[in-house]
C-alpha cells in the first residue's frame, strides 16, 4: 500500500466552528481523499474549550504560544514549530495568514518540505519594506500562494517580493450552499429570534462592529431615507468595540426603534433570510464572505466597491457603493427599499443563483486539490 501523503494545515489561532460551510481551512481537508492524504490540523495559539469543536482533521496540535512569545524573533515558538515538523516529516504545509507563513518561510530552509502553501486572506500584509525585502529572500521553488480572490492575488503580484505568476493564484473563497440552507430559519422564526417585527421591510449586516466595517456609514445613510420609508428598519448583526458609538449615533440621529444593534449571534448564518435586503459597507474587504451568506438566503445586495467585491456584486446584479459614501448608500437603499415585494424576491434570485453559478464548494475543494496534486508532481516525495 503506497504510503499516504502527509498534510499539515497551520493557523495562527484556533477557529473551528461547529458549522464549516464557510471555513476555508476545514473545506480544504474536505477536497483531501483520506485514502491518499494523511492530515493533520495544528493552532499556535488557543485550544478549544468546553464542548467547543475540532477540526474534521485526523489530529489536532495546539501549541498554545503565548502573544508575547509570537512576537520578535520568535525564538522558543520557532524552535518548538521546527522540531514538531521535523519529527512528523510532512509532505506539505499549507499556512493561513502571515505569521504562519513567515514562520515557515524562515523554517524551510532548514526542514525542506517538498510544498508549502501560503494563504493571503486580506491586503496589507506586506505593506512593510522590512517585510517584503525578508519574503522575497525566503521564497524558494518549493513555495506557492493562494489569494483568496482575485484582487488578493493581485496584490500579492504587486508587492513584488517573490510572488509570481507561476507561483501563486487565486482560489476564491465559496461557502458550502446545502449546508448553509439547512441551517437559515425560516423569515419569521428568525425575526421572532432576533425579537424582530414581522411585518416590516427589514435591511441586514453581519459583522464584526468595527471601523473597517463601515456600519456608522450605513446607519447614517438610512437616516437619510427613514423618512421616505417608514415601514423600513436595519438591523446589524455583530459585536466589537464600535458598539457604543453606534449605539450614540443611533440615538444623535433619532432612530430608536428603526436601527436595531443585534449584538453577537451564535452561527449568525442562521438569521440571514429575516431580512430583506442585505447590506455590506465595508471599507475594506479580502473576499466579504459575509456577501456569499447573504445571497445563500436568496437576499439582494448592496455592498462598497472594493477591489475583491466589486465582481461579485456586478455578477449578483447587486448594487455597488464607494467606501464611506453615505449618500450613494441612501440611494441604494432607496432604490430597493422602493421596489414590490415581488420585485426584491426576483432580485434576491438572482443573487442566489449567481452564488450557485460562480461559488460551488465543490469547485473550491476540486481547485485546491489540483493545486496540491500539481504542485507535488514537480517534486520527488
């Protein structure tokens, strides 16, 4: 029996969830034929608690690092990495985020795995001189990068730092559709959940509640339509540490009872198909994932421009904003608060359907394992 090719997966924390229909990392183990591929999932921080999950992985590593132990050279944490993977002699790694795939850069020298994988989930990254002048000295044949959309990619390529054509590609992010359907309620058990009027036409955000989010521009631009609309209300899904200045302008612009902060909601996915309209005002997106989970409840969109979702928001038949742009967020929100009933389910479906046509969970899974399979056939194992 030909022995199994063995995979690592390295996150900087520990992140499963109890539903992976949209964890990039665990969709990854599901495109990995167990018959061929040994996998292992590791953490360098944190340790699920409690009744919390873990991965679909074979094994799971925690090597519960400390923040101050992350930082600098990194010397004890560096040291553990490398004896743990010498010891295991993988086949391949596959980083997520930047630490883990500085780490690795610096550690591969030494180690030698045959292909290690780095994911690039947002911009910025290598923004800093120090950083791209140290990546491009440490990428050997032995690496490829993964944007997770196509504007990720690109600015990887133009940091010019060892990123190249051949050697890195963009693998968009999708959502497993079946599994996230069977886990939205219904339209009015959600609302009755969220504690949620039933009869009312109802905009949605999910998200963290801070800057890069742009929700204060959201409520600021429904200010200026409430009037026009009053059987309107928004709600937003989310905790952070915006949460009170929110909640002030909220109360500055006399929305009480139409602007809803819903707070941190348990597998959030759950609530999408109560709302009608499904806004994302980020200023800065890697992918937004939170889009997919909007039209996987069949919702019309209206989302900021950015580079990584622009495409999909053109191809939902969606509306597109400028980041920040209050104004141009009024007029969306006007345009489909504006719309029949009818008229915004048509648009929903469309969304729906662009999701299906564009971001199957099978051509992601099938994507990477191409990406592996090519990659290792390069290389003598």
């Amino acid at each position: 029996m030909a022995r199994r090719i063995k995979v690592l997966q390295l996150h900087p924390d520990y992140n499963i969830k109890a539903h992976d229909f949209a964890d990039l990392g665990e969709q990854i183990f599901r495109a990995l034929p167990p018959a061929r591929f040994e996998t292992v999932n590791a953490f360098l921080r944190g340790r699920p608690t409690g009744d919390q999950p873990e991965s679909r992985a074979e094994r799971s590593i925690y090597f519960e690092f400390s923040d101050a132990q992350l930082k600098g050279m990194r010397i004890r944490a560096m040291w553990q990495l490398f004896r743990y993977c010498r010891s295991q002699r993988f086949d391949v790694v596959i980083c997520n985020r930047f630490k883990p795939v500085n780490m690795m850069l610096m550690l591969n020298r030494w180690l030698k795995i045959p292909l290690c994988i780095g994911i690039a989930h947002g911009f910025g990254e290598y923004d800093r001189a120090y950083r791209r002048q140290q990546t491009a000295r440490l990428v050997s044949p032995a690496w490829r990068f993964v944007g997770v959309s196509p504007a990720v990619r690109q600015y990887l390529l133009d940091c010019r730092c060892g990123f190249t054509e051949r050697n890195t590609v963009a693998i968009t992010n999708a959502i497993d559709i079946v599994q996230a359907e069977g886990l939205q309620l219904s339209r009015d058990e959600a609302r009755s959940q969220l504690g949620l009027e039933p009869h009312v036409r109802l905009v949605g955000a999910l998200g963290r509640l801070v800057p890069v989010k742009g929700h204060i521009h959201l409520i600021r631009a429904f200010a200026q339509i409430a009037g026009a609309h009053p059987d309107a209300q928004l709600a937003i899904i989310g905790a952070g540490r915006e949460h009170d200045r929110l909640l002030r302008e909220v109360e500055l612009l006399g929305l009480q009872g139409r602007v809803h902060l819903l707070g941190f909601r348990e597998n959030a996915l759950r609530y999408v198909r109560a709302f009608d309209i499904w806004a994302m005002p980020s200023l800065a997106e890697g992918l937004g994932l939170a889009l997919l989970e909007g039209m996987s409840g069949r919702l019309p969109v209206i989302a900021s421009d950015v580079p990584a979702m622009l495409p999909l928001i053109q191809g939902a038949g969606g509306i597109a904003v400028a980041p920040a742009d209050v104004e141009g967020l009024s007029r969306a929100l006007d345009e489909y608060l504006s719309l029949s009933d009818e008229q915004l389910q048509m648009k929903g479906e469309q969304s729906y359907r662009y999701l299906t046509e564009r971001h199957d969970i099978e051509v992601f899974r099938q994507q990477y394992l191409e990406l592996i399979d090519s990659a290792l056939s390069e290389v003598t194992l």
